[in-house]
C-alpha cells in the first residue's frame, strides 16, 4: 500500500489529493441535496458511504486504540515492544469479559454471553444514573440553594443589583416549580390542605412552562445547528465551483 501511495505521489500533481478531497465532498454534497427532491438513488448511495466510512472509522479506532493500545499493551506490554512497562493483570478481567460476548453468536451458549452483557448493563446503568445525579441534580441544586444576593457586587448599580436578585429568584422558583410539575398527591379536605394543594397546583403549572420553554430554546438551538451546517455545506460547495459570495 505504500508503494501505490509513493507510485500515485510521484504521477500525480502537486495538491492533487486536495483538489480529489473536494470534488469528491462536493459531489457527495450535491448527492445528500439530492433529497429534497425525495428519495432517490444518488442520496442512498451517499447514506450508505456515510454510513460504512462511519463503522470503518468506529471498528479501526476500536481495534487500535481500544483493544491494542489500552488492553492488549499493558496486558501484555513484552509482546509489543515495550519493555519499560510491567503487566497490568487486572486488564484480564475486561479481556475475559469480552471473549465471553463471543459466545453470544451461539445459539446454545447465549446464556454464558448474558453474564457480560449483565454486567455491561449494570455498570451503564449505574453510570448513567451517577451521570445524572452528580452532573444535573447536584449542580442544579446547589445553584438552588444559593443567596438570592448571589453575584451582587458594591460597585454595581441599583438596576444591575435588582436583577441579579430578580434572575436569581426565577432560577429558584422556576427549579421548584419543574420539580412540582410532577407532584400528584392531593391532601385532605381541610382548608389549609385544599391552601396549600392550590399553591402546589399553581407552582407547578409555572414550572411546566418553565420545562416546555427549556424543550423550545433545546428545539431552537438544534435548528440553529442544523441550519449552520447546512450554510457551511453551501458555502463549501460555492468555494468548490469557485462562485463568488457577495
């Protein structure tokens, strides 16, 4: 393959896998614009590139980067030339683990796979929910359960420092009122119970518009991204025709 590559390098121009490089995403550009027209065989040809050069990708950095470079090397660092590192035996466990997911692709054996992919799934399941704990609820509590005069600074003037306190008091209310959202249970039939039902019903209609205002700022930066990318594509394909932009 270095031959082929030293062989094209010699026959080829100067540049020539860059102006290769750019026809070729302009045409496959050209070819996913296809759809708007509706499905058609230029845009599943070009899903189907995306999609194989995505699993080429995924599969090589797996393999040399996962398997070799972080279980096979400190397992085994000898056998790979790297003398100056001792073998980390603990890698054995994730190795075993992985070779008893092979078994899966029998049909009678299946049930020897399920002890890795139980594991698998207890650890994603914990991570996930560590992930939503330590990284939404916690900070979002903390930023709860901070001063209503957080921020605020001697040099700042009146109008700056109300609303500081005004921000601070919708982040508070607004945090209390999703949590409300999703609070069902009604008390007695006192008047303080019925009181406060009405305060916690109120509270939590708020923080449903609080929620659904939070899906449409996610929903409008989505668009957002979407639609930056598609004016980089547009600008790409323009710089490729060598059309000038005004």
């Amino acid at each position: 393959m270095d031959a082929l590559f030293e062989l094209l390098r010699g026959l080829l121009p100067p540049n020539a896998g860059n102006s290769v490089g750019t026809f070729v995403s302009a045409l496959l550009t050209f070819m996913v614009f296809t759809y708007i027209v509706g499905d058609n065989l230029f845009w599943r040809i070009a899903q189907h590139v995306l999609i194989g050069t995505v699993a080429a990708y995924a599969v090589v950095v797996a393999v040399h980067t996962l398997i070799i470079g972080q279980l096979l090397v400190p397992l085994a660092p000898q056998s790979f030339g790297r003398s100056d590192l001792s073998p980390n035996w603990t890698l054995a466990v994730p190795l075993a683990l992985g070779l008893l997911l092979w078994t899966k692709v029998r049909p009678g054996k299946i049930w020897i796979g399920n002890l890795a992919v139980g594991f698998l799934l207890g650890v994603g399941a914990a991570l996930a929910l560590s992930g939503a704990l330590l990284g939404t609820l916690a900070p979002q509590f903390d930023r709860t359960t901070q001063s209503l005069f957080e921020g605020i600074r001697l040099d700042m003037s009146p109008a700056e420092q109300f609303g500081i306190i005004v921000s601070n008091v919708v982040l508070v209310a607004g945090t209390l009122g999703a949590l409300l959202a999703f609070h069902y249970v009604r008390g007695g039939q006192g008047p303080l119970a019925r009181a406060r039902d009405v305060l916690l019903v109120t509270w939590g209609t708020l923080g449903r518009g609080f929620i659904w205002i939070t899906f449409g700022a996610l929903f409008a930066g989505l668009v957002l991204s979407r639609v930056t990318l598609f004016v980089e594509r547009v600008r790409f394909v323009l710089d490729a025709l060598k059309i000038p932009i005004r």
